[in-house]
C-alpha cells in the first residue's frame, strides 16, 4: 500500500485503484498509462513539480494530453519565474520516485494546483505512488485533500 492509497483510505475517499504492468523502457508515464488502462489521455493527469522563482517547490497537476504552461504557473502562484524541478528535488521532497510521483501522501505538503479541465470528468486518473498504479477519484476530492487551487495551466498539444 502506497502513502496515497493509504491516506485516501483513513480520509474516508472513495477512489479505485487501477492497475498496470509498467514497461521498464517507458519514458512518457502519463501515455503508457492511457494506452494500459483504455483512458482518454485528457482524463489522466500527470504530477510534476516545479520551483518557483529558484527556491519553492510547489505541484502542477495537468492533463497528459496537454504540457504545462509555465508562465500561466507563475502568474497563478503569484512568482516571477517557474522552471521544472531537479529530478533529485522532486524526488526527495515528495518520497516517490519520478513516474510515479503522486499529489496524494507526499512528505510533505506542497502548494498544489490543478488544471482547471479536471473539472469537466467526474473522476480523474493520478498517480498512485508507483509505477503502474494509478488512482480514479473525483477532482474535487483531490483538490480538498491537497487543498489545491483549480487554474488553466495546461497547453493542449
């Protein structure tokens, strides 16, 4: 059981686990996932963290059918300037390991925001803590757990 799965559970939030063999060679998580459990690309959503203005770590979830939009990041947040984090910072401030990042059950809390398309699904797909699990829950459940803000911040490709 994962810190996610776990803390949705003593919360009391109904979710599914879905679940997926996780090809060693897979580098685009968020599409290996689509394509494993039948989803709309645009349902799942990826978690990636991001520094703003060099030094604060905050969570970016979007859609893996679209990019984050970095600039529309910092203006929400209210920074200068975001940049993707180091792979090593990632890692370390949230306890998972890059592809399996989850917003849910991090080390610590992070400020978090969510791409507003999230509201249009009746549940969305992220991740479950490890590669090849994913969790469907409903957006504003996610987002009063992490006590995240809904903003546009995804590009659609």
């Amino acid at each position: 059981m994962t810190p996610a799965i776990r803390l949705l559970k003593q919360q009391g939030i109904p979710f599914d686990t879905l679940r997926f063999e996780h090809a060693e060679g897979a580098h685009s998580f968020g599409d290996e996932a689509a394509q494993a459990l039948d989803y709309p690309a645009a349902q799942i959503f990826k978690t990636l963290m991001v520094t703003l203005d060099q030094r604060k770590l905050v969570v970016a979830i979007v859609p893996v059918a679209g990019t984050l939009d970095l600039k529309a990041l910092a203006r929400a947040a209210g920074a200068r300037k975001a940049a993707m984090a180091e792979r090593a910072s990632a890692e370390q401030a949230t306890g998972y390991i890059i592809g399996g990042i989850s917003p849910l059950g991090q080390k610590k809390s992070h400020p978090t925001f969510i791409d507003a398309s999230a509201r249009q699904w009746d549940a969305i797909l992220v991740s479950g803590g490890r590669r090849g699990i994913d969790i469907s829950l409903a957006p504003e459940d996610l987002a009063r757990l992490v006590k995240a803000q809904f903003v546009a911040i995804a590009r659609v490709d």
